[in-house]
C-alpha cells in the first residue's frame, strides 16, 4: 500500500470529475468541484443543478470509480497508520531536517563496537555528529536509549546516502566498517564529494593502510597492533602508559588535550611567536607539542617557534584550562 498513489487517485479523481461536470453540464468551477467533493466522500447531497442523461451516466460511471478509489485510499492510509508507517516516515523526515542543519559534524560509518566507542567519545565531548549504519536494530541498544542520536540508514558506501548524511557541510568522517574494501570505497567517495574532509578510516590488514592512505584518509588505525602495542608496553614501561591512560580518560580525569590549528588563531595572533601568543599566561595550558605542515611532529617546541599554515600546537592542561583556551582563542 502507497499513501502517496492514494491521495494522486483522489486528487485525480476529484479533478476528472471536476473537468467533466464543466464540460457536460456547463457548472461553473465552484459548483463542479462541490459536487465531485460529496461524490467522492459519498456524503449524499442532493445535486447543485438536475443533470442531463448524459451527466447522469457520467456521474454514475464516476461514482463507481470512487468506490475503488476510497476503498484504496482508506486502506493505505489505515495500513499506515496500524503499521506505524505514517509516523516512521514523519521521524524520518525530521530526522533528515535535524541532519541538513548540521555543520562542521563528524559522518561514522558502522555502528559496530569501534562505532559505538566513537559515539561515546563524542558525546562526551558534545561534538555534532551523524551515524550511517544499515542495520536499524543497533540503535536500540539500552546504553543510548537516552541519547538523542541523529543517524541514517543505508549503506554508506552509495554516494546518495553520503550526500543525506551531509558529506559536503561535514569537516571529518570516521569509517569503522569490518570490510577493508568498504572502507576504500567509501574513503574514494567521501573524497570525491568534499576534497576537504579529514577521513580516519579503520584497516584490518596491513596491506590495506597504504591503499587508504593514497585513497584519501589522513589517518588509518589499526585497532589490533594498537592493542598489541599497548599491552607490550604495558610490560616495558607500565608506569608511562598507566598515566597516559589516566590522562586521556575523560571519566576519572581532569586532564586533556587541545589541538590549536592556524586556521584557529585570531588574525593578531598569525605569525607571532609561541611565547608571545599568550597560551600559558590566558589560560595556563601547556603547548608539548607542534605539527608541522609536512605531518612531523616537535615535541616541546621552543618559546621562538612560529605556527606555519597547515601547521598546530597541540596543548594539555585540566578541563578549566582547556575551557579558558577555548574562549581565549574563540574555539567553538
């Protein structure tokens, strides 16, 4: 049942008859319309004006159309209704609105175990986000019941279902399918739609990574030699990677990081030394690291360094400092 191709039989209908009352009886659009109206809703109204035979057959033929109509229309409306249809498609729609509004927001692709700690992660930080998953169901999970998550179903690797999740407003995509190949293609396409989105993508294989990386993703993690480091240096250096854990763990820390890019720093700020921007003594972070244009890093840079386009700080300091960063600089 189509609620669409029933109200187009209605509305077809109505106008027919509409049409065909002006021309046979010579009522007027007012008149025509009024008496196609209780025709087709079968109210049962005497006629606007006695008809001829030949309006009479023409009404007759006409009204057993209705019936098919109606019988049609009530159907696929009730169907609607009693399947939850009409409301899902209501939720749909203002789920596509609330994701059209959307700017600079982080696309997931896979809602998967990888997907869902990337939304965790997320929220916590309360950054704008929309999923792409094909299978519904996951999003009924208890631990996100309470969260108002915007998504899309599909399958991310359709240029279309990108394009609904706003791949051209966005400013990062994170794909976290199982497939490797998935994850090339969606790499391609997200590229090819907005040449300046920044694209983490998650690799199986090894052999994979390059191919992602020459694809278009600035970043290609690998969830299991990321874990086997970490529990390998967790036997070297126990001490060091405990405190990295505790830093990074936004539950049970204060602690956290800021990257500063130079696209972020006010006009007056451009081209000025570390020392003189005025990062420690506005908001008593500390700057350990810069990103060079070439993607190397400096650890500790000196006082005398200067942030080249392309370039970033990376700072750390408690959740106020961080804060007070952010207003300093006018980070949103």
């Amino acid at each position: 049942m189509n609620l669409q191709t029933a109200v187009v039989l209605v509305l077809g209908s109505t106008l027919l008859e509409t049409i065909g009352l002006i021309l046979i009886e010579n009522y007027s659009f007012i008149d025509a319309f009024y008496m196609s109206v209780i025709t087709i809703s079968t109210v049962g109204f005497g006629e606007v004006e006695p008809l001829t035979p030949t309006g009479r057959l023409f009404i007759s033929i006409m009204i057993l159309i209705n019936i098919g109509v109606v019988a049609y229309a009530l159907a696929a409306f009730s169907f609607y209704v009693i399947e939850g249809k009409l409301f899902e498609q209501m939720e749909n729609s203002r789920m596509q609105n609330r994701v059209n509004a959307l700017r600079d927001h982080t696309i997931i692709c896979g809602f998967g175990r990888y997907g869902r700690e990337v939304v965790r992660h997320l929220i916590q930080q309360k950054q704008p986000f929309v999923i792409i998953e094909e299978n519904e169901e996951k999003f009924s999970l208890p631990e996100f019941e309470d969260e108002d998550l915007l998504y899309v179903i599909g399958d991310a690797t359709r240029d279309e279902i990108l394009v609904e999740a706003g791949v051209a407003q966005a400013n990062s995509l994170i794909t976290a399918l199982n497939d490797d190949s998935d994850n090339l293609f969606i790499v391609l396409s997200a590229k090819e739609l907005n040449a300046g989105l920044r694209i983490v993508s998650r690799a199986h294989q090894a052999r994979s990574r390059q191919k992602l990386r020459k694809a278009g993703a600035n970043h290609v993690i690998m969830p299991e030699q990321i874990g086997g480091f970490y529990m390998a240096t967790l036997i070297s250096k126990p001490g060091a990677v405990e405190f990295f854990s505790y830093v990074t763990n936004e539950l049970d820390s204060d602690i956290g990081f800021e990257e500063i890019r130079y696209d972020q720093l006010p006009d007056k700020l451009r081209g000025k030394q570390l020392l003189d921007l005025g990062l420690r003594l506005h908001s008593g972070v500390n700057v350990i690291g810069h990103r060079l244009t070439g993607g190397k890093y400096d650890v500790n840079p000196s006082p005398e360094t200067i942030m080249e386009p392309g370039g970033s700080f990376i700072a750390v300091g408690s959740q106020p400092q961080i804060l007070a960063l952010r207003k300093y600089l006018k980070i949103t």
